[in-house]
C-alpha cells in the first residue's frame, strides 16, 4: 500500500494547526467558539491523516459517471456564498469565524475531489 502526501495533505494540515492557534491562544474565547474550532481543526487534522491513503483517493474521484459532475462546483460557490455572507454580516466576528471553519472544511474537500478527478481524466487521455 504505498501512500504518498499531497498538496492536500499540507492544507488541511496547515488550516487545522490555524484553527488550533487561534482556539488555545485567544484568551476572550467562549467555551462553545473553542469547541467549534477545535473540533473542526480536528476533522482537518482526520483529512490530512487520511489523504494519503489510496482508498481515500479512491472515495474522492467517485463513481465513473459522477466524474464529470458539477455538484462539487456547486457545493463551493454555495459554501463561499454562506460563508462570506455570514462573515460580512457579523463584522469578522469570532463566532461567525469559528462557522466560517466548517466551511473551510467542505470546500478543500470538494476542492481536492475536483483535484483527483482531473488527474484522473488527464490519467486517462494519455
């Protein structure tokens, strides 16, 4: 079984060491806010222990006629949408952050779909 790290692997990595960051070093945090974010940089930390796996690559690239599919098109520009609105309404507040996180979890993970299945096609045109 030959794993191999991807650029994937580093961003969930690196989102969920920031989510963790900001939850343990902001003194003024509620306890509900710290939950959210830990438990979400810890749902990164799972993706990026997971990435590297084949059978995870194999989850992400989906069904042969899902391939060309463009719900997780779908799903970004709806999160990004939620995301940014919920954001600009609450003033960058921490809580609307700390919602903005799970977002940031769905869209890599759509976003790494994508990823898997063009090279996938581009795999398969050659």
């Amino acid at each position: 079984m030959m794993r191999h790290f991807t650029r994937f692997t580093l961003l969930y990595l690196a989102a969920g060491v920031c989510l963790t960051a900001i939850a343990l070093q902001l003194p003024n945090i509620t306890s509900n806010t710290k939950t959210i974010l830990l438990v979400n940089a810890g749902l990164l930390y799972l993706c990026a222990i997971l990435s590297p796996f084949p059978f995870w690559h194999r989850s992400q690239a989906g069904l042969p006629q899902d391939r060309n599919s463009i719900m997780p098109w779908v799903i970004i520009a709806l999160m990004l949408i939620i995301t940014i609105s919920d954001l600009v309404h609450r003033n960058w507040t921490l809580e609307s952050i700390a919602r903005a996180s799970l977002g940031l979890l769905v869209i890599l993970g759509q976003t790494e779909k994508l990823f898997i299945r063009s090279q996938i096609r581009s795999h398969l045109d050659n």
